[in-house]
C-alpha cells in the first residue's frame, strides 16, 4: 500500500536507527515509552491523521473560516476533527501528567506532529496555539492561574493563542502601544488592537485564553517594559466557572493565500473599557516568557513545513509511478511504449532531491526535539547546558532553513503533477500555498537569519555554535571508517571547515564598522549552516544505514537502506558545492546591497 503525508518506514528509521530514541526509556522520566509504546503512539497519530484528518483538507480550504457579527466560524468538517483530537489527548504530548499532559519525548511527539501537520496542516493550528498558552501558564502562572487554566487548555476544552503584534509594530515587539493600568483588586485593564491572530476566535470551545503582551503604566519603552498578561475571553471567576464577556473581540479576519481553514483575526481589547486581565510573570518581564512560546512555535513551524513537504513528496512519488506519458529516452524505434514518468531522468531529478531534502528536514527537526529530551535526563548542569546550545543554534535552521527548503520540495510537487499540480483536483498546489506561511510568521525567515548571526553564533561565547561543528565532525570521523562512505565524508568535512571559516568571518564583521555588511549577508550565512547541517544529518543517515547493510539487513529493508546512501550522495555531491559558492559570495566581503541608493532601485 501506497504511503500518503510521511514514509512511515523513515519515521521509523530516524527514531529508532538514527537517533535510537527508545534508549530514552532507560531514564526514569520516558521509563513507560519502550519501542512498543513508541510504534503503537505513531500508528494511533497515523491513523487519525489518514482517516480523519487528511479528507477534511480539502474541504477546509474550499470552505474556509467565516466571519459573521463577530463571530469565526471554522470549516463544519473540523468540528468532529477536533472532537476525536481531543478526546485522544493529543494537545498535551509532552507536557506534566498532574495537568492532562501525556508525558511523552518531544522527539515522540514531532513524529506525531509531522502525521498531523502533512494532513491537515491548517487544522492542526488551532490546537498548537492552545499548547503554547498552556505552556505559558505551566511555567510563570500563579498557583491560581494554573488551577484555573491549565487543564481546560491542555485537554481541548478552552483554546488558547498569542496577542504579539500589533499594526503599527509588526515584527518590532519593543514599539507595542496596548496598555495596562493596574486595578484596585490586582487584575490590570488592557487597552490596544492586535492583529495576525491565528485562531484569535473560533467556535471549538467556550472559552479561549488570550496571553498579551502589553506596557503597564509607566514602565521603560522598549522591549525591556513589556509585560506579560492573561486575557480570558469570557471572564473566569475564583470557583472556575465562567462569567461575563471579557470586552476582547475578533473585528475580522483576513482574506489569505492558504491556511483558509485557520482563522487570522484582527482582535480589539477594552473598546468598552471592560477587558481585564492577570499579570502571567513578573512585571517587564514579558518578552522572556514570550520568547519560551516562541522557540517552542519556530520548531512548530519547522514541523508545519515539513508536514507540508512530505505530503508533496509523497504524492508526486506516488503519481510519478503510475502517470504513463512519453517513450523512455533509450527505447529503440517510434514504436516503444509509453513509460511511467517516474523513468524520465528529470522526474527522477525532482523526485530525488525532494525525497533528500525532506529526509534531512526530518533528522533536523526530529534531532532538535531529541536535544529537548536529553536535556531534561542529563545529570550535570554541563550536559544540560550543551543541549540547550544546540537547541537554540539549531531553532533558526529548523524555521527558517527547513521552511525554505520545504517550499521548493513542494513547489517541485506541483511540477512532477505538470498542468494538473497547478489545479485544485490535486492536493499540490494547496500544499504550496499553506507552506508560503512557514516563511513568515513566528519571525521572518530573514528574522531567523539575523537570530542566527546576531544572537546564536555568539552564544555562550561561541560555545554553542563549536558545540554544534563538534557533532557534525563526531558523525563525518565515524563515516570515515565504513566503506563507501569514506568520500561523502570528506566532502561534508571541507564543508564544515569551510562554514568554520565563514563563521568566524561573520562574527568578526558583525562587530566591527561594517555590520550593515555583515547582516546583508546573513540570509546566505543561514543559508550556508543549513547545507552543512543538512549534509551531516544525510551523512549520519548513510552511516546508520550502511551499518545495518553489512550486518545483513532484511531483503525488504534492502532498498530502503540504499535509498538512504543515495539521498545522502546526492545532496552532497549534488547541493554542497553550491554551497561552497555561498561561502565565497560571504567572505568577499561586497556591499553592494548596503550601497545602492533608494532611488537607484527605481521605480520613480
């Protein structure tokens, strides 16, 4: 049978041979998740996300979310998607089981993510977001703020979202104007306008919880006196129950190129003067506690991509093998027959640098949720320390990187389906419109590359970044004695030494008078980081894979394990010599880009 959304014998594949996540079991805290555990979780998420989730995909993009007096109301079909969400206790994977979470690796539950997100990624927003507020109330509410919270958010029963930007603000947090003014009973009346809300409003639930992002009274400017706070839409009163509407209100929502199934609303806080809230954290302490949602959102959206890239992959891959067009290249006479196009040399072109690429999207996501979990069962502050580097190294890779990459793979899907990919018939052309998303919101991925050499490439004084090339030079050392992988190793190690190089000139530009020079090329740097990183989770691929070839593996797993050499080939002798170019156009240093004046772009 045919794989749809994910190759469920590679999800397999990275959990258990690449990363060997069942190894997590040893520990206390993952004692319950053995291997068994692990396949039955992602067969239950696979299931649901074919049977259920995947043929409501189309139907929410054609229906789409409607706005009515004030009210959003989501695709009809979502309705019993979210009954059977909920009900499976999905929101909450990994999250303390006192509060309704199920306790899981993070890694376990990227696997699930990536099911669920390939089947209907639009959907699977809407109950993202309430983690993330969840989250939030876990880590800095009051006793009373999580007794009055969190379960309903975790189980699905309240929904939950982020009010971050604002219209004259946008990416620029630090300029917010929506106010607080402190009460006499200690709650806070909030006052501004947000917009870009996904799942601001909807009609799941009863009740969402609204974290907002607001100045109090006389706090710094800037970023440093923002402060966190929790705006119910309907008001919360001491025994839990609910009490009158809380003057928080979606005014519309925006008309979008995809996610039609997830609504992004322009909400309006205290137009009555009757929006309160509670304090989530300390005063001006907002943007540290946004920034643990958002890390968690970035990678999310990593998945979300992802999803979106290996639905693509796998359709075409199935529709490459039985679209019968045109004789083989080498078929003798005008008599030959018709061939499938998955024989054509430039299908099988297309069909191989998606599959590479969104294998080694996978490894990275999959690799940074495992630094999660081997940070929460380290024993030294050291260990934890190292883990938390690579994450944070590794997060603008898994956005902004992955993002990219997955859009090609599913631009190249619409390609391999020719006329019929660019038509609604087929899933393709909604998979590439969803995806556009990924680039943008949680941090522009021009965002993610300023993070990257602004912030991760110095942190912990370069210790993070030396962490992550020590990994990558642990994997090409061990490469380097299996046969036939010894060259593919070599290749990813002038690679590494090569970014090493360019890295060291980045940090040292981004410091000195030429910084506009630095930033300008910050995008090709990410760019630069993503390939090595790409090439080393292909190369550990090839390495696991070989190793199980020579202990004589299964003659069903023989093709798959060749596949993996082949991915691994093909990137790194296909894809990393361009980016020693990347490496060049970076080190020259030019400033062109800093130098053409405004008027010379034209345009007047």
């Amino acid at each position: 049978m045919a794989q749809v959304i994910a190759d469920r014998r590679d999800v397999d594949f990275v959990l258990h041979e690449q990363l060997e996540v069942e190894k997590l079991s040893s520990h206390e805290k993952f004692a319950e998740f053995n291997k068994k555990t692990i396949d039955l979780i992602i067969t239950e998420a696979r299931n649901l996300a074919v049977k259920e989730m995947l043929p409501t995909l189309k139907e929410g993009d054609e229906q789409g979310c409607r706005f009515e007096k004030g009210e959003v109301k989501v695709p009809d079909s979502f309705h019993k998607v979210y009954e059977l969400f909920t009900e499976g206790e999905w929101i909450a994977m990994c999250d303390d089981p006192k509060w309704g979470g199920q306790g899981m690796p993070e890694t376990i539950s990227l696997a699930v993510k990536n099911y669920f997100h390939g089947a209907n990624f639009p959907f699977t927003l809407h109950t993202l977001l309430a983690h993330g507020a969840g989250r939030l109330v876990e880590i800095f509410g009051t006793d009373k703020q999580k007794d009055l919270f969190l379960k309903k958010m975790y189980s699905g029963q309240w929904g939950g979202t982020m009010l971050l930007t604002e219209p004259e603000a946008g990416s620029d947090v630090g300029a917010l104007t929506t106010s607080a003014v402190k009460n006499d009973d200690g709650t806070y009346s909030i006052t501004g306008n947000k917009i870009f809300i996904s799942s601001g409003e909807h009609n799941f639930t009863d009740n969402i919880i609204h974290p907002v992002l607001a100045r109090i009274e006389g706090a710094p400017a800037g970023t440093s006196g923002i402060s966190l706070f929790l705006v119910p839409k309907i008001w919360v009163n001491d025994d839990g129950s609910l009490g009158e509407s809380n003057d928080v209100v979606c005014t519309g929502i925006e008309e979008k190129m995809g996610i039609h199934g997830s609504p992004t609303c322009s909400m309006t806080l205290g137009s009555r003067g009757k929006c309160r809230g509670t304090l989530l954290g300390a005063e001006n302490k907002g943007m540290r506690a946004m920034f643990v949602m958002m890390n968690e959102a970035r990678l999310d959206v990593g998945m979300q991509a992802l999803g979106c890239a290996s639905a693509s992959f796998m359709n075409a891959l199935n529709y490459a093998r039985e679209r019968v067009q045109g004789r083989s290249l080498d078929a003798p006479g005008k008599d030959a027959p018709s061939v499938p196009i998955i024989q054509h040399p430039d299908v099988r072109r297309m069909l191989l640098k998606m599959k590479s690429v969104t294998e080694g999207m996978r490894s990275i996501l999959y690799y940074t949720g495992f630094c999660e979990d081997m940070k929460h069962i380290s024993s030294s502050e050291e260990e934890k320390a190292k883990y938390q580097g690579l994450i944070d190294v590794l997060i603008p890779i898994a956005k902004g990187y992955v993002s990219d990459r997955a859009f090609e793979v599913c631009s190249d899907g619409v390609q391999i389906y020719g006329g019929y990919g660019y038509t609604k018939e087929y899933p393709q052309e909604q998979l590439l419109r969803d995806c556009k998303i990924t680039h943008i919101y949680e941090g522009t991925n021009g965002i993610q590359a300023m993070d990257l050499l602004g912030r991760k490439l110095g942190l912990n004084k370069g210790q993070a970044f030396k962490d992550l090339i020590g990994e990558m030079k642990n994997t090409v050392q061990a490469s380097e004695k299996i046969n036939g992988l010894e060259e593919l190793a070599q290749d990813t190690q002038k690679l590494i030494a090569k970014l090493e190089q360019t890295a060291l000139h980045m940090a040292k530009t981004a410091r000195s008078d030429q910084m506009m020079t630095a930033f300008s090329h910050a995008y090709s740097f990410m760019d630069l980081t993503g390939d090595a990183v790409m090439a080393w989770m292909l190369l550990w691929r090839a390495n696991a894979a070989a190793r199980q070839i020579e202990k004589g593996a299964k003659k069903k797993d023989q093709a798959f394990y060749e596949g993996q050499l082949k991915s691994a080939r093909f990137f790194i002798k296909s894809v990393l010599p361009l980016s020693f170019g990347k490496a060049e156009v970076i080190l020259s240093g030019d400033n062109t880009v800093m130098e053409i004046s405004e008027d010379s772009f034209g345009g007047k």
